[in-house]
C-alpha cells in the first residue's frame, strides 16, 4: 500500500515543498526514511512510532519505506512528524486513500502523540498558499495565533494525532476562519513622542528620519534621552502593507518570537553582540529581525569594528547573504538604522557645566572607530543636550506620535510619486527631485563653498532638506527647507571632524 502527502522544510526564511512518501510492504519489518534527512528527520521514527502506539494504533510487523521527495534537498527539523505519522496511517488504510494529496501537513509529535509547534510555520503557510495543487494545510494548533491574514486556503488546526485521524476519517471539522487569529497582545516596544519632554531639535530630526527613511545618529551624554527618543521611531513609520506583513510575520515565525507582526519591528541589541547574531547564520540576526522596522544601536562605537564594517554592506543591500559549507541562503535586511552615541567615553566632552576627564588621545580613539565609510551612511547627525529639569517638569502639551505620523505618511507619497525614498536620492536623481530655483540653488552652492562641505556632505544636506520639503508637502526645496536641514544635522565641523 502507499500514500502520498505534502510538508515542508526551511531554508533561511523560505519553505520549500517536500514530498512525503509512503510505502508498506512485505518484507523484513522496520521503518527507514530516505531522502537527505537530518537527525532530528530521521528520529521522527521513534517519534512517530511511540505516537501511533498511544494513539491506538500498531505499526504492523511489515517493511515500512518512507521516502521525502525531491531527494536532492536537505531535509531539517522535526516538522515531518505529523506528514509521516499520516502517511503511514494511510498505507495502513487506516484513513481512506488519497486524504491527503491535496494537504501540506507540519507539526512535531511528543511521544504520547500531542503536536507541538514548529519553526517557521508562517513560511509554511506561504509555501502553501502559492503551490496549486495544495488547498489545506494541517498545522499545530497552538501557532495559529502567529498566522497573518489569509482567505485563500483551508487552515486546519491539529491538537493531537487522535485528532488528525478523526478529521482524516471526516468525524471532525476543524477548519480556523482567519479572524479568529493574531489575537495576541502588542509586545513590540514603541513609546509615544509626547512622553519625550523638550528635545524639540531632536525630535523634528527622527521626524524627517521617518519620513525619507534616513539613518540617523544621535550624539549627546548618558541619560539626555537617546533611547526613548529611538524607541519612538516605529510609531512614526507609515502602517505596513499586507505583503511586509507577511514578512515580518514570517521572519519571527523562523526565530520562534511571539509579536505581532503588524507593529513594525524595535530591535536593540546590545553591544557585546557577535557578528554572527547581528548579521545571521542558521537563524536570522537582529538585522533581519529588524526588517521593516528599527535597529537601534546603543553606544555605537563600542560595537565590534567587524560588525560595524559588514553592517555598512546590509546597509547598501537592503539583504545579508549567508554562505557557509551546506548553508547558503539570503535574508532580507530592510530597516532604518538609528545609533547613538556619547560626545566621548566618560560622555562629558562639550556638556555645559561639567568636567571631561578623558584624554584628546581617548576621544580621539573613541571617535576613530566610527569607520567613514559607514558614517556616510547616515544622513542625520543629530545633537543633543541633557534637558534641564525645571523644563521637563513643566506640563506643556507635546506632539503626540500620530499627528507626526500622518505628516511622515503624506511625505512618503510624494516619494512614492518620484519613485524613490528620500534616502536613495543620488546625483542626477537628487538634483531632479530637488525642483529648486535658480537663486536657492545659488544660495545652497554659495554655503557649501563657505562652510567648506565635502561633495558627499553636499548632498546629505540636500537629502534632508528635500525631506523636509516633502514633510510641507512643498515642490520644491527652497532657502528656508536647506536652512532647517541644516540647523537639524549637527554642526558640519563635528562630522568632518569625527569622519577624519
Ligand atoms: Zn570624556
């Protein structure tokens, strides 16, 4: 007897679809799975076979071959447990023949034959509902709640394998309607900007960082605020499109994370972190979970320098490539990156009223690990000052985040009319987007030759103020939006110096 099901196995973030063949047959008895298998595939016997017995069945005494197709493909993880145990259940004639054909089956079994939640079950859902000839999928009933919106496809939610074989048999229906799930709660981290008190500079730059996706850096001492002010940033980002939900939804399905993913992703890793859990390996690093969101980088030059160089290339890719012996796969790295830092080490350096007790040499050093080349990626360099306490105690009303955000959303439409991101905006782009007139553009030349700026700088202060142009739903970028771009990019002296 033989049956045919469908499952799938991982690949970065991606699932792809494996065949799962079943043959009983006379012969010596025992089970032996074929087709590029990994342990933990090859332990689903055990697995499946303790199961079956809980459940009431017994594997005959017969030859029992299952074979996981295509067997080029490696197969990872404990997610073929539900796809065999059914499997074998339907060469048995167990359930009736040909159940199955038309189902993507994932889900791990504990020996007593409950199904357990596996990795990537969203890249699950994906996989399924772009292959045509599967219309059901039977997934561990615990995750549903980790699913995005769907309507194209039977989602069918399996407790134990008793269970399964009931639905199998047609004693049960199971199906899950789409709008009983992501119940769960918002857990990603974003404050509001009417917490922030003061900081009025500070904030109009994580405005215009918002609103033309600029990488920013905020420079001030401990304790002015940098943190809070960052973690204010998802809640300025226009809302995601389906299609980037789906995304992120997939990326903290693989990294087994509960959030939700239609908040866009906070992550903060600290600075003790290793290359490879920033960037990735076998599971994606913070700069994929950060996709469609916020990396924020705290004391920034205390990252280790390799991190910070390879950061520099995700930057220019929007991706990380993975290559390792048998592991070779891609992650998408879409993100605005927002470091702070402090002026120096001991973090008093320019503060009014306090001493540095650092050496030129140690500032020096401190700011030297900020690689150039890196710092040209950030548009924004904003500087900030501790706000004094009789100011952030007086009870003025501030901005709150979603008035802001309703000014960041209509500024990226005018983006979305040119085609790019303010961010992206280089040479003839940047010049034909800017629309200026004959005597601004005399007036911005005539201030860079002035203050000396670097080409790069140039069209950094450019960038912005197009930004900022766009934030007025202004045409085009006159004096008074490269002044106020100006004003928000701290002093031109303090990045010539820190690049230098
Ligand atoms: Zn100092």
């Amino acid at each position: 007897m033989r049956s045919l099901t469908f499952s799938s196995t991982l690949i970065g973030i991606e699932a792809h679809l494996v065949g799962v063949e079943v043959v009983v047959s006379n012969g010596l008895p025992g089970l032996t799975v074929v087709g590029l298998p990994d342990a933990a595939v090859s332990e689903a016997g055990a697995r499946v076979r303790s199961a079956l017995k809980l459940t009431g069945v017994n594997l005959p005494p017969r030859r029992m071959v299952v074979n996981l197709a295509p067997a080029d493909l490696r197969k990872t993880g404990s997610g073929f447990d539900l796809a065999l145990a059914l499997g074998l259940l339907e060469a048995m004639g167990e359930i009736p023949q040909g159940i199955l054909q038309d189902c993507l089956v994932v889900g791990e079994l504990s020996l007593a034959g409950e199904v357990r939640g596996v990795r990537g079950v969203v890249c699950s859902l994906t996989l399924a509902r772009r292959t045509e000839r599967i219309s059901r999928i039977l997934l561990p009933a615990c995750q549903i709640g980790e699913l995005p919106q769907w309507s194209d496809i039977e989602v069918v939610p399996i407790e134990n394998l008793e269970q399964a074989m009931r639905y199998c048999r047609g004693e049960v229906a199971l199906e899950s309607t789409p709008s009983s799930v992501m119940s769960s709660p918002k857990t990603a981290v974003s404050n509001d900007l009417r917490d922030v008190r003061g900081q009025a500079l500070a904030k109009l730059g994580l405005e215009i960082a918002a609103a033309g996706g600029h990488h920013l850096a905020l420079s001030g001492p401990p304790g002015c605020g940098k943190s809070l002010l960052a973690s204010c940033l998802p809640g300025l980002l226009p809302p995601m499109t389906e299609w980037e939900v789906a995304e992120v939804a997939a990326i903290a399905s693989v990294c087994q994370e509960r959030t939700d993913s239609r908040v866009r992703p906070f992550r903060a890793p600290g600075n003790g972190i290793s290359s490879a859990a920033l960037l990735g390996g076998h599971q994606p690093g913070e700069v994929t979970r950060a996709h469609r969101g916020v990396l924020f980088l705290d004391e920034f030059p205390e990252f280790r320098r390799d991190s910070l160089e390879a950061l520099r290339v995700v930057l220019e890719e929007g991706q990380v490539k993975i290559s390792r012996a048998r592991f070779r796969t891609i992650y998408p790295a879409h993100f605005t990156l927002v470091c702070a830092m402090n002026p120096c080490p001991c973090g008093r350096f320019g503060v009014a009223g306090e001493i540095c007790i650092c050496t030129p040499n140690q500032v020096q050093r401190y700011r030297s690990k900020l690689s150039g080349p890196l710092l040209d990626r950030f548009d924004l360099l904003v500087s900030l000052t501790r706000v004094p306490l009789v100011e952030s105690s007086e009870v003025e009303a501030e901005e709150s985040s979603e008035a802001v955000a309703q000014r960041v959303s209509d500024a990226r439409k005018l983006q979305a009319d040119r085609g790019f991101l303010n961010r992206d905006l280089r040479g003839p782009n940047l010049l034909q987007a800017l629309g200026w007139k004959n005597q601004d553009r005399t007036f911005a030349y005539q201030l860079a030759e002035n203050s000396r700026l670097s080409m790069r700088a140039f069209e950094k202060w450019l960038r912005v103020a197009r930004t900022v142009a766009d934030l007025k739903q202004a045409e085009s970028v006159s004096r008074r939006e490269l002044l106020i771009a100006r004003s928000v990019r701290f002093s031109v002296d303090a990045e010539e110096s820190l690049v230098s």
